[in-house]
C-alpha cells in the first residue's frame, strides 16, 4: 500500500532568503536556466560576519543528467557515451557551478548529494532539493522556485521512489496491523503530511493547493505551492538503460569530485571515468 511518494518528480531550488537579504542581491525567480543560477551564485559567495557562506549547490548531479536525457552508457554495448557531444554542456555546468572562487566545493561536505549543510547551517544561500526539504525546522527564512532549466527545455527529472506500508505475513495481530496502514493512508492524514511538507500518496489534486501551507519556513510566493507539482507535466527520462548503467554513473560522480575539489585535472578526466568504467565491465564479464 502506498503511504508517501519521494519527491523525485518535483524536485525546486531552494534558497536561503536571509541570505540574499543580507548580500542585498535579488533571489531566484522561477524559469532561470542553470547558466542564471550560477551566475546569481557568484554574487552571494563570500564572508559575512566572519562566516563563510557559499552559493550553490546543486545536489545530485544525476537530476541534471536525467534532465538533458544522457546515458553514460550505451544500453546495448554498454560502450560509454561520455565522449559524445551531449555530454559536453553537463560538464561545462558543473565545472561551472563548482569553479566560483570560494564555493561549495571548497568545503568538507559531500558533494552531488542532497547536502544537509544547506538546512542545517545555513551557509548555503542555493540548493537543488526535493520537497521534503520543507518538512523539519531550518535556522532562517527559506524560499524555493522551480528546477532550473537546460536551454530552453523545461522538462524536469522523472524518478520512482517512494515509501510503502506492507503486512509481514507472519505477523501476529494482522487485523491491528490492517488498521495502522489503513489509517496511515487515509485522506485525513495524508492531507496532513502534505501540509506539513511531505508527498502524499493521494490523488496531486487533493492536496496540490494546500501543499506546505503549515510550514513557515517558507517565504516569497508566500501562498499555494501547486506550481511544485504542475513541473511533472514536463517530466522526462530516458528509459532504456545499460544493466551498468548505475556504477557507471557512481564512477562519474566519483572522479567529478576529484576534479571539482582540484585533487585531479579536468583535462583527464573523462579518461579516468572510462579506463574505471572499462575494469568495472571487465570485472562483471558477459552482461
């Protein structure tokens, strides 16, 4: 039984409203390309009262990946595709968006990851998170427009993750158990849990409206949240995929670190990706 879904399709970038109060630079607005966010980044990247605040983050770099449509692989050589020209603007933005003098890249925080640093220090003025980032307490004013776009496309990573409720067939009090899951997936609760920032499980169009409306936190729309959800009508992703397609991205994202954090050169870059990719495939024999 569904209880909550996890947010993939209507992921936003949030920003840290006091903080861009204090650098006296406007926020994000909605439809900014990813070219616009780094570009703001830049201007609210520095020392304030001795504390180091950073820019961006753009979390799991998959979603931008997902976004343009790429594959590190080719689904039926696994042959990899890192080389081909659509890859290209996705390194260029990251390169970008971790290359501002000063920024997030220069910290201990894990990077392409839903960092935890935005919510819970408060040093990060943007970051690219899913809609439970509204659930919980954050030290500071919060704000979130829509998923920075690529180009003039609009479509927004798709994904299927989600939280289910399942009866343990060797449970000892089944009927208990069914009561539980029924309440926990009534419309009651579920209309709860979304205003209080959680994906509901039901129907978008019962609770799309009133979506986030207990969570303080936020500030600029300063009313309905309906446009988080309506990004899913441009939802996209390339289905067909490598069987390794999920190591190789883990590869990426691995030597992408060591670039980004200057532990290794750009120029060789794709080269280590795919003399690891290479072994990885060696090491699995025949698909």
């Amino acid at each position: 039984m569904p209880f909550e879904r996890g947010g993939t399709n209507a992921h936003a970038l949030f920003y840290n409203a006091e903080l861009f109060e204090t650098f006296d630079v406007p926020p994000p607005t909605h439809d900014m390309s990813w070219d616009e966010v780094i570009e703001l980044a830049r201007n609210v990247t520095g020392d304030v009262g001795g504390t180091r605040v950073y820019g961006l983050d753009m979390g799991d770099c998959t979603l931008l990946k997902m976004q343009m449509g790429l594959t590190c692989l080719d689904p039926d050589t696994h042959e990899s595709r890192l080389r081909e020209p659509e890859w290209q603007p996705f390194f260029r933005i990251v390169r970008d968006a971790y290359g501002i003098p000063g920024g997030y890249q220069e910290t201990d925080e894990r990077l392409f990851v839903f960092g935890k640093s935005f919510k819970r220090k408060g040093n990060v003025a943007m970051s690219v998170h899913c809609p439970q980032c509204l659930s919980g307490g954050a030290p500071f004013r919060m704000g979130l427009v829509s998923f920075p776009r690529y180009g003039e496309r609009k479509r927004m990573p798709s994904g299927t993750r989600a939280t289910f409720l399942a009866l343990h067939p060797k449970s000892k009090r089944k009927e208990r158990a069914v009561e539980v899951m029924t309440y926990l997936a009534s419309e009651p609760l579920q209309m709860h849990l979304a205003r209080r920032g959680h994906v509901p499980a039901i129907r978008r169009s019962l609770y799309a409206e009133q979506y986030g409306s207990e969570t303080p936190l936020v500030s600029g729309d300063g009313g309905s949240l309906s446009w988080l959800f309506e990004q899913e009508d441009e939802v996209w992703f390339p289905v067909e995929q490598s069987n390794y397609e999920w190591q190789a991205s883990r590869i990426v994202k691995e030597e992408m670190v060591r670039a980004v954090r200057k532990e290794a050169d750009w120029g060789g870059a794709i080269d280590r990706m795919e003399e690891r990719i290479e072994a990885m495939l060696a090491a699995a024999g025949p698909s």
